[in-house]
C-alpha cells in the first residue's frame, strides 16, 4: 500500500536524523574539453562539456566554475548549464544505527557544490528523484531549487511541487489456527 | 778584384733591367679574388652559462648547463643538462629544467626538449611536460607531451592534458582537454609540546 503526498509552493524538508557513514575523502575529478585558469583570483572556467566525479558520484553540465583558496583548496565548483546529476548518498540513523543508501537524480539548469560541508544547490528548473535503495520510498520534485545535503543525506526543496511515495510495510498475517 | 765585383755587379743590373716588364707603369687587371669557403663557427664549451638577454640588454633567462655548443651561423645555442630562470624587470618568475635546451638568439625563443619540469615561485603553480617553447619576447609558453600541470599546497589541484598555454609567471593557464583531480589534504594533527598528561 502506499500513499502519496503532494506539496505544492512550501518547503519541504525530509529531516530523517542522521550522521554521515563514514569520514569521506575529498576528492573530486573533473574532466572538461577546455580550462582556463587565472592564478590572480584562483578561477579555473571549464567549458565544452564536463564531466565532475566526486566519492557521492557525477554531475555533468555544459561548464563549470572551480574556486580554489589560498592554500588550493576547492572553496566551491558551480556547474551551469543543462546540468544533471546522478549521486548516491548515505547516511546512519541516529536512532536505530543502520546505514541507509539513498538514490538522487536530478537535472537543473545550475548546481553549485561546496566540498567543505557537502552541499549541492540545485537551482532552475530543477527536476528530479531521490529514492531509498532498497525501498520504494521516493521523492519525486519538480522546482526551483533544491538543497542536498549529502553529509547527512537531507534535502530541503524550496518552492516545489513534489510528490513523496512511502512504502508501507503491512503486518505480518497472523497465523490461522489449525483446523482439526 | 774589385773591378771583377764592379762588372759582376752590373751584369745583375743589366739582367734585372732586361727582366722587369716593359709596361710596368700600365695598370694590370686584378684577378678575381677566390671564393672563400663558408665560415662555420661552432663552439663547444663543456659546463657553460646560459645568458639571454632582449633588445634593451634586460636579461631574460639566465642559467648553467652540463654543456653547451653554440652555432654562430644559426645563431642557435644548445645546452645539454640546463637548469635556468626567466626574468622579469631582473625577478625570477620561473625556473626550469630539462635534459635539452635550444636557445634561438635571433628570435629569443627557448626550445626545452625532455623531461620539462617548470615551477613559478609566486604562483605556487608548476608543469611538466615533454617540451616546452619560451617564447620571450611574447612572454609567453607553450608546452606538449603528457602535459601536467600543478598547484600544491594544503590542497592539490592537478590538471593532465595533451597541451598548455600560459604566461612565463604561470598565473594563467589555458589546457585543451583536461582531467582535473582536486584533493584536500586533511590538517595535520597538533603535536602535544609536553609530556602525556601533563598540561
């Protein structure tokens, strides 16, 4: 059985109370037909399609924009341009302890993503699912923008319609008595 | 005696006045001087200093090789084992280094061929390549062959490509075709300055 909810125009935050996996390593690989870096203000511009890989998984788009700080490291990347992203998150309940895995794909026309706290803003047009492995618990969305937090596998929709299915568990029949 | 030294004596006289030409006031047409054969100066000096300076007399490279041999016809100065800095207003922008370095001083365009290793202080950035050309009247360079290009830190931001183009101080760097990897390093933890316990 299952039941379905629609939101429309409101934010909707699907806050399950949980804590990241495990420590991930930073890491993200990006593959672009052309960079062009500026050392004065740390921009590299990556156009003619790129393709960004990171431990969540990949988000494609037209062009990307990488920030780097003074020591090098990535302050954020915005991706512009028929972007879509495909991404697993996990996340442990802080309740019960088990580790849950959840599906996000997502297109928008920008996604910006911040490897210091793990975000990833979608914003324009944004249309997507996310959906627990496993389970037939899914988020379908369709809005402007979209919040993941991938540390803690959240996600906060801001003026969307979305629809969320709930897979409900039924009872477990109760054993008949023996006819004698 | 003396009278057979006189007549000896005017005997070479009157032999030289008969062998003289006749004409020897009229002007004699000179021959065509010989083509002489092409002059190919080329030195070789083992462990020599690379120099380069632009049309102001400002240096733009300077540097030390293993050794070098230099064409004079080609103007074309060539230095196995070099390692040299460019400069800019007499600062050091880069330096760099390769089994192989050709240094044009007629158009001030440096050849490194080999294992290319470049670094720019100011930037934090570095390449490798297979070549590189130094173009330094456009300061600029322009680098082939398993290109990569290189800003580490705490962070390390790496970029492998087929080619670069960038300015000679690196601080911007234009690649066709790139795999980026950007990988943070974790903070390292703080060593404790006492002994365990005790604070």
């Amino acid at each position: 059985m299952r039941n379905a909810v629609m939101l429309a125009g409101l934010v909707l935050l699907l806050a399950a109370p949980s804590q990241p996996a495990t420590q991930q390593f930073r890491e993200v690989r990006i593959q672009a037909g052309l960079m062009d870096y500026d050392g004065n203000t740390r921009v590299a511009h990556c156009t003619k399609g790129v393709h960004m890989k990171t431990s969540e998984g990949t988000v494609d788009s037209n062009e990307a924009v990488i920030t780097l700080d003074q020591a090098n490291r990535v302050i954020k990347i915005e991706a512009k341009g028929n972007v879509k992203s495909d991404l697993t998150v996990e996340a442990k309940d802080a309740k019960t302890g088990e580790v849950k895995r959840r599906l996000v794909n997502s297109t928008s026309d920008e996604a910006n993503y911040t490897p210091s706290d793990q975000q990833l803003i979608l914003q324009g047009n944004v249309k997507g699912f996310a959906q627990e492995v496993g389970t037939q618990n899914k988020l379908d969305l369709t809005g402007k923008k979209a919040t993941i937090l991938l540390r803690e596998a959240r996600y906060i929709v801001e003026d969307a319609d979305a629809t969320f299915t709930e897979e409900v568990k039924e009872p477990p029949a109760e054993p008949k008595a023996e006819s004698k | 005696m003396s009278g057979r030294i006189i007549g000896l004596a005017a005997l070479l006289l009157a032999l030289c006045a008969c062998g003289s030409p006749r004409h020897s006031s009229r002007p004699q047409p000179k021959p065509a001087p010989e083509p002489k054969p092409e002059e190919k100066i080329k030195v070789t000096v083992k462990g020599g200093e690379l120099v380069l300076s632009d049309q102001q007399g400002q240096r733009v490279l300077e540097g030390e090789a293993d050794s070098m041999t230099y064409d004079a016809e080609r103007k074309l100065g060539t230095f196995q084992h070099g390692r040299c800095a460019f400069l800019e207003k007499g600062k050091v922008v880069t330096v760099a280094q390769s089994p192989l370095i050709t240094i044009n001083y007629q158009s001030n365009q440096v050849t490194m061929t080999g294992d290319v290793v470049a670094r720019s202080e100011a930037h934090h950035s570095a390449f490798r390549a297979d070549q590189a050309v130094w173009d330094t009247k456009q300061k600029r360079v322009h680098a082939t062959g398993n290109v990569r290009f290189l800003r580490d830190q705490r962070g390390t931001y790496s970029v492998v490509g087929p080619s670069l183009d960038a300015d000679t101080e690196l601080r911007r760097v234009v690649m066709p075709k790139v795999r980026i990897r950007m990988v943070e390093v974790p903070a390292a933890p703080r060593l404790r300055s006492g002994p365990k316990g005790r604070r």
